[in-house]
C-alpha cells in the first residue's frame, strides 16, 4: 500500500465493486418493489451471467489492445449509467436494459483490472499486488451490503440509483486521472 498510485486504484476498485455488487443487494428488492414476480426477477438478474458467458473470453481477446486505464473508466461510467437508469426501470424489460448496460461494464473490469494491477507490480510482487487487487473487490461487495441497504431504506430507492451514477462517473474520472498519472511517471522514467 505504500504505492500510492496502486493505492488510488484499489479504492477506485472498491467504489466500482461497491456500485456493481448492488445486483445482488438492492436490484432484487427494487424489482420486487416495482411489481415484478419472482420468476421476471430470477430471469433479468440471470441475462447477467448469460452476457457474461457470451461476451467475457471475446472481450479477452479485444481489451489488450485497447488503453486500460481509458477502458476501466469506461466500465466504471458504464456500471454507474446502467444502475442509475435503473430509477426509471418500471417494467422487467427496462431492468433488463439495465442490467445489459452495467454488465458490459462488469465485463471490460474484470479481466482490465487485472491487468492494470500487473502493470504496478515488479516481477516479484506480482502475488501481493494481484492479492490486494483482489480483496478490493471483496471490500466493496462487504460495503455494497451495508451502504446500498442503509441508502435504500433511509433515503429509498432513487436516491441510491443516483448515488450509484455518480459513484460510477466519480471513478471512471478517477481512473482517467491515475492512467495519466501513470502514464507521465511511465514517460520521466524512460527518459532517465
């Protein structure tokens, strides 16, 4: 942790996963709450693994050649979009629309996250820094259960769907500002 640049990137990662973990937290309440029965409920949080299933190994393939830094702001805008559009989802249609949106995010982070984390590690750090990357994720999943349930009960469903647009917005900009960082440290380096 004392590499504050990685450091940075793990509470970006911790946010991101805090605001993607709310499938499992708050989405089923919501849907729930907007009429949807069991079965719609089990059916739209189900097109998340189907998506996942579908997209994730050629997705692989596609997001090296692609800037990471660039690519994990765009996961975490698109995690936060697709559970803030969520406020106007009223029908098992539109959650599914949502749901579409948020887990093309979910799909560009897993596999950039990784990868961003290997780019701060040396050769022989890369077990504690893949570690801590990681336990990020199971950081934000434990804050997703206590903040998303707290927002959700206290100040009700629109309010957390907007927390979770800006949460996603505040770290695709955070991701950004670190891969330039990165990037400009990167630069001096070589110039030595």
């Amino acid at each position: 942790m004392a590499d504050r640049r990685f450091a940075s990137c793990v509470v970006l990662f911790i946010l991101m996963a805090a605001v993607l973990q709310q499938m499992t937290v708050t989405l089923p309440i919501d849907m729930s709450g907007a009429g949807l029965s069991q079965t719609a409920c089990g059916a739209v949080l189900a097109l998340n693994g189907v998506l996942i299933c579908l997209f994730q190994v050629p997705a692989g393939g596609l997001l090296p050649r692609c800037p990471p830094f660039t690519m994990l702001a765009l996961a975490a805008a698109l995690i936060g979009i697709g559970f803030g559009l969520t406020a106007f989802a009223d029908s098992a249609v539109a959650f599914a629309v949502t749901v579409v949106i948020w887990t093309a995010g979910e799909v560009i982070s897993g596999p950039v996250s990784m990868e961003v984390t290997a780019r701060f590690a040396t050769a022989t750090s890369q077990g504690r820094y893949q570690g801590v990357g990681a336990f990020a994720w199971t950081v934000g999943g434990t804050i997703a259960s206590a903040v998303g349930g707290y927002a959700y009960d206290r100040f009700g469903s629109a309010m957390l769907w907007a927390g979770c647009l800006g949460t996603g917005l505040a770290t695709a900009c955070g991701f950004l500002w670190v891969g330039r960082d990165f990037r400009s440290r990167q630069a001096v380096a070589g110039q030595r």
